[in-house]
C-alpha cells in the first residue's frame, strides 16, 4: 500500500465526516438562526430558549439523513476492507 493510497483513503474519511455531520449542524444552525431573530424581535434573552429546538432540529436531520449517511459509511468500510489485503504486499 503506498503513501499515495493511504493519503488518498484519509482524504476521502476526512470528506466523509464532514459530509456526514453537514446535516445535524445545517439543521442546528438554520432553527438556532431563527430562534436568535425571535428572541431579537420578541426581545426574551433566555439563552437557553433555543436549546431544545436545535437538539431536536438535530435529531430529525439525523432521522432522514441516516439511510444516506449509512450507505456512506457502508461504501467507504467496503472500500477499506477491500484495500486490507494490499496492506501485507
């Protein structure tokens, strides 16, 4: 296995880890957004209004985008067990 392929097969997780978070993060930084504008224009600064929206934001992302990010995850592991047996030539 050369440099190339093991820097190749660390570029592609790094990719695949961010790719993976984008959803829960885009959904927690859409809802905890909006519910800043709200306590802007409503002006309530409880600073801990905007907690459970963004958790639950997070988790539903995570509900839709799971067969998604399943399937990536299950391609990149098929991919790096199929690259094991170059590993001892």
């Amino acid at each position: 296995m050369g440099q190339q392929m093991l820097l190749s097969l660390a570029r592609e997780a790094l990719l695949l880890m961010i790719l993976a978070s984008l959803p829960p993060i885009g959904a927690s930084l859409v809802v905890g957004f909006c519910m800043s504008l709200l306590q802007a224009t409503t002006q309530i600064q409880e600073s801990t209004l905007s907690v459970v929206p963004k958790l639950c934001a997070a988790v539903l992302a995570l509900v839709i985008a799971a067969p998604w990010i399943g399937a990536q995850l299950t391609r990149f592991t098929t991919q790096l067990l199929l690259a094991l047996p170059s590993v001892s030539a």
